[in-house]
C-alpha cells in the first residue's frame, strides 16, 4: 500500500475534533480523485450529503475553467481550506508529537465536503512541485448526518462579495490593471464637475446625494473593461510580470475600441471619450438621463448597459477607434432617434438583459447602424 504523510494539527471546536493540514495540489487531486470525477463526468449526480441536505451543487465547467486558469496567475490563493471527510479506517496514523498524519495514498480516499471546484480546477496548474499547497480541514469517522451539518452551514450561510466592493479594493492596487482602470476613470466621472455622471454612481463608502445615485460602481466598471479587455485576468496577471499586453487590430479591435489605448496607460482619454458619449446622451434626453423616478430606465442599468453597447457601435461607426469623439459627432447619429424622454420606462423596457437588448436594438435600428 502506497502511504502519504503530512503535516496536520488537532483542533476542537464544539462539533468534535477534527484535524487542519497541508497537503500538496496534486496529492490533494489523487485522494479525492474519484469524487470529483465522478461529478465531472455525470454532471447531475449528487454525493451523499448532497441527497441528504436537498442542496444540489454540480460541478460548473465553467467555473472549473475559470480556477484552472486563475491558478497559473502570478498571485494565484486559495487562502481558505478545502474540507474533505475520510473515514477512520484510512486514518493509518496520526503522531500527535511530530504532527504528522499518515493516511493510504490512493483514489477515493477523502470525500469532499467543499472546494470540489478548487480542486478540479487545481488539476490545470502548469507546475509539477510543491508551489501550490492547499490547507485542508480533516474530519474523521463523522456520521452521514454530521458531514451533511458541515455542508449545510458552509452552503446556506455564506454570501456573496459586493461586486461594488470588489471595484472599490482596485484603489488600493499598486499595479495596474484593467479594474484599476476603470475604478479611476468611475471615480473621476462621478467626482468632476459638469460630468454627465455627477454624483450619479453609488460609490461605496460615500453618501453624498443618494437621491441621484443610479448607476453601481460595479455595472459601470464590468460594462467599461469590456471595451478595452477580452480577459481581464490575463491582464492583471501580465502587468504584475512586468510586461505590457498586446495591442489589438483588426476585428478584436472594433470589438474593443478603447484597447490600445488601454495599454498606451492614457486613462484620461478613456474617460474624456466616455464623457463626450454620455454628454451627448444626456443632452438628447435630458429629463430620461437626470431625472429619479422609479419607473424611468435611460440612467439605471438597464438603459445604461444598452447606451455602452451602442457606444462601441458608434465609435467605430464614426471611424476614428483610439481618438477623442466630441458629443456633437455623437449627436448627428442620436437624433435621428425617435424615442422621446418619457418613452425610456419600465413598460416599454423591463428591467434586466431582455429590456437591455431590446433598447440596444431599437437604438441601432432607429439610427441605421
């Protein structure tokens, strides 16, 4: 019987003992194999807890893709342990003085209670050493009904980040990168005098005019980077390497007009380009674009997502991709629309992707694009 050993400590919380170790990614892979697998290839099979808690967590592809490549980042983390049940059969040995714990070194060994993506995902790490450890919580011998408590808890009491709160943390980024970007181009729009975005972000951590906050600081930077990155991981992680991403022609470049200048680090024209666009929106709808009313959509984000579509439609329309568009050349296109302020509301436009890309093609339609 193959063995593998490694370092682990003994913790008791109310539940019990149990036991917090590390063990190396591609050990981890090995004893949990068979589980993960198992979900990969049937997708819609669940493990006992799963049937036990009626909480149903199939493996995302999707989801495993996107840790696979975020791994291979410069500053990839998994800071918060994988937690994984083996049965005390497999508990070989554990030597409380020296902290080791010997358990078989084969598949199907641990059954995972949380951090199946992690795990699969770990499976694409481009190194074969030690690098990438993992921490992992340890329970030993727990009833079905136990484990299935641990996986409750994990999965009905964690929430979601604030995707605002994520944008805002890029202040304090030392390196550049796509939402770094956009978080000091939000700011400026929101912060300068005669911006058609004045006070009309909710920036988190302020509360200066709430009354007029429409748009998140979030939407507007997820619906900005994509006028300028294809993968914004890939982005972050070359500038951290000290390298500089590639400039982009051709196709990739109508689809993301604001690249070049993106890697040319000229933001401030980012933002006067923005500016000049959103200008010219605001000047065609007036009332729609300043006045709050629940009922209106044009300056939330079903009519803001739309106008950032338009947006690369007309700029490259225009032909000047990488220069600054003044609101007046916007202006030709816009008033050939026939919407007026009060036809921008929820009847005509729900909330949500299916009035987002209903306005997206009625403006392209009503302008000729």
């Amino acid at each position: 019987m193959q063995k593998i050993s490694f370092k682990c400590l003994k913790c008791k919380q109310p539940i019990g003992e149990f036991y917090i170790g590390i063990l190396n990614h591609e050990d981890l892979i090995k004893i949990t194999y068979a589980d993960i697998r198992r979900l990969d290839r049937e997708g819609s099979e669940q493990r006992e807890v799963e049937i036990y808690t009626g909480i149903q967590r199939e493996l995302s592809k999707n989801r495993v893709k996107e840790i696979g490549k975020y791994v291979n980042m410069v500053d990839a983390t998994f800071p918060t342990g994988v937690i994984i049940h083996i049965d005390e059969k497999n508990i070989l040995e554990y030597n409380a003085e020296k902290e080791m714990m010997t358990i078989p070194f084969s598949d199907n060994i641990a059954k995972v209670l949380d951090g199946q993506h992690r795990i699969a995902g770990l499976e694409e790490y481009a190194k074969s050493d030690d690098s990438f450890q993992i921490s992992v919580t340890i329970f030993v011998g727990m009833e079905l009904e136990d484990q299935a408590i641990v996986f409750a808890t994990i999965n009905k009491t964690q929430t979601k980040v604030n995707k605002s709160l994520v944008a805002d943390l890029f202040e304090f980024a030392t390196h550049r990168s796509p939402h770094k970007t956009a978080h000091n181009i939000v700011r400026a729009l929101n912060q300068k005098e005669g911006s058609p975005f004045k006070d009309k972000i909710k920036i988190l951590g302020t509360a200066d005019d709430k009354e007029k906050e429409t748009i998140t600081q979030a939407t507007f930077s997820e619906s900005l980077m994509k006028l300028y990155s294809k993968d914004l991981m890939s982005d972050r992680d070359t500038y951290k390497r000290g390298n500089k991403p590639n400039k982009f022609d051709g196709n990739e470049l109508l689809q993301r007009p604001l690249r070049n200048i993106f890697v040319n680090e000229d933001d401030i024209l980012i933002a006067k380009i923005i500016w000049e666009y959103f200008k010219a929106i605001e000047t065609k709808w007036p009332v729609a674009w300043k006045q709050v009313k629940p009922e209106m959509i044009l300056n939330k984000s079903t009519g803001f997502i739309a106008l950032m579509n338009l947006f690369r439609d007309l700029y490259v329309k225009i032909g000047r991709v990488g220069e600054l568009v003044l609101a007046e050349e916007y202006l030709k296109y816009l008033n050939k629309v026939t919407l007026e302020s009060q036809d921008f509301n929820r009847a005509n436009f729900i909330p949500g992707s299916g009035g987002q890309s209903s306005l997206y093609k009625k403006l392209k339609e009503q302008i000729g694009i």
